[in-house]
C-alpha cells in the first residue's frame, strides 16, 4: 500500500504535539520523521529546517487558536454572548492537552517569542474591545482584559500541571463544568460590565 503523502500541516501537527509534550526540546526531525513513519527526506521536502518547522508550527497555532476563533465569533452579535462564548471555547476541551503553558513556558526562545508576542496582543486587545463593547471606559476595559486573560492562562497551566488535584479545571465533568460557569460569572457576568465603585 501507498505511503500518503505528508503536508506541512502534518509536520506542524507533530510538531505542536510534541512541543506540548516536551517543550521546543522536544521538536526534533528525526523523532517526529519516526512518529509519522517518513523520511527525513519527506521533511526537507517541506522545510529548510527545523526552525522553519518550529515557525510554520507556532503560526498554525496562531491562525488556528486565535484568528479563526476570533473569525467565529464574530457571528455573535450580543457582545456578552460572545465575550461568553470565546471563554467556554478557550476553556473547553484543548486541540492540543497542555499545548498553551508550553509555549508559554518558551516565551524567550527566538522562534517563539515574536509569535507568542502577536497572539497575546492580539487576544488582549480583542478582550479590551468586547469589554468596551459591554460598556467599559477604555482603561477598565483593558484592565478587566488583563484580567480574564491572566485567568485564563492560569487556568490551563493548572490543568496542566495539577490536573489530577483540581478537577475543577478539567476540560469536561461536573465540577469543570461548575467552576467554569462560576468563572464565566465572574468575567462576563453582570459584574463583568460594570466598574467597581471606588472605595469611599
């Protein structure tokens, strides 16, 4: 039977996989040519090298993870709707388990460090602009971005890192399910659209 021909899609698939698994460490050509039963051949095809791999991988996960999401919402009309929907979706199950802490966990590396760069300006602004949207002045609107984003990223780190102890920010099950709806409340319930009254 006839070998199927691989894409660079697949590489960066593999290659985003392992990086979840292992850190940029883990990207290696001939691990990942034995993972998709190829040839290092097969990879050159496609890629000068494995920095090249390591750069179309972090901009798939930048089109997928961030644009095409954002591209999606953008069919919601209600501003709360869809500040409510990007949560539950950047919340949800994960393409990838642990893929966001580990390239996180990279941010200094040359070939991670501008994509990663984009995508939390990006994420950050658009927050800012559906705060603004559910009435926010601007700067309470950025700080309450800043917020629901630094939750965000603590939240898949720890179920990344203590999943097991906090079944609460498992992506599926009852108390994933009631912590995410407590966390939704907080960020994009009604005190989500609201400034806090200055302390007297």
């Amino acid at each position: 039977m006839a070998r199927r021909q691989l894409t660079p899609q697949d590489w960066s698939i593999a290659a985003l996989r392992a990086m979840a698994r292992g850190g940029v460490a883990a990207v290696s050509v001939n691990a990942l040519a034995g993972e998709l039963a190829a040839t290092r051949g097969s990879f050159y095809w496609h890629f000068k090298d494995r920095d090249a791999l390591l750069t179309a991988a972090l901009e798939m996960w930048e089109q997928d993870d961030t644009h095409a999401l954002i591209r999606e919402l953008g069919d919601i009309a209600d501003p709360r709707q869809r500040l409510t929907a990007l949560l539950a979706a950047a919340l949800g199950q994960e393409g990838i388990s642990g893929l966001e802490p580990a390239i996180v966990a990279h941010a200094d590396h040359p070939a991670v460090a501008p994509v990663l760069r984009r995508v939390t300006e990006r994420r950050i602004g658009y927050l800012t602009d559906l705060y603004a949207d559910l009435g926010l002045e601007a700067a309470a609107a950025r700080r309450q971005a800043v917020v629901a984003y630094a939750a965000y990223l603590g939240w898949v780190e720890l179920r990344r890192s203590a999943g097991d102890l906090v079944p609460e920010v498992a992506a599926t099950g009852p108390a994933a399910e009631a912590a995410l709806d407590h966390l939704l409340t907080q960020l994009a319930g009604p005190a989500g659209g609201q400034e806090s009254p200055a302390p007297a």
